[in-house]
C-alpha cells in the first residue's frame, strides 16, 4: 500500500508532528513498507487464540477445575523468609519520607 505525501502529513498533524518536506517523502516510504508487512502478516492463516494445537487436540486449552483447597501454611511459608514479624514478610521500605 503506497500512502502518498497527503496522507502522512495528516497523520503527522494528528499527532502533532511537524515534518519537513523531505521527511514527508521519507516517512511515506517506511510508513507504506510498515503496512505491506502488516498486510503479509493478516494473509497468513493462524490457528484461533487458545486452541492447543501441540498435541493434535483439537478445541481449546483445557483448564483444571477451579475448586477451592487449603492455602500453604504460615510456618511454611515464612520458611525461608529473610525477615518476618508475626504472621507477615517483613520487606524494606523504598520510598522516601513525604511521598
């Protein structure tokens, strides 16, 4: 798709951009080369999102049942904590005073 000098400069006053005349040229090139190469990639025949295709399968991913089970214990996971108060991680502070 080739834009013409016309089109780019529309686009570049909507976004606010001042370009010189031979930035226009320049520009109307790469811009038409970016929307041949996007136009490539809409003719190229790609599975629906979510389908599994890696094991033959057809449909989408499966997904595990979301059943409620119990949470890891507190012991357990402090374990290997650096520093912890109670119940809870204890993590450095990082912002200043006053923000």
């Amino acid at each position: 798709m080739q834009l013409t000098r016309e089109q780019v400069t529309h686009v570049a006053r909507l976004a606010s951009l001042s370009l010189t005349p031979e930035e226009e040229v320049h520009f109307a090139g790469e811009l038409s080369h970016i929307l041949d190469y996007v136009e490539s990639l809409n003719r190229l025949k790609l599975p629906p999102p979510g389908l599994n295709v890696g094991d033959g399968e057809q449909g989408p991913t499966p997904l595990r049942d979301d059943t409620p089970r119990p949470s890891t214990p507190v012991d357990l996971a402090l374990t290997n904590a650096p520093d912890h108060s109670g119940q809870f991680f204890r993590v450095p502070r990082i912002l200043e005073e006053g923000r």
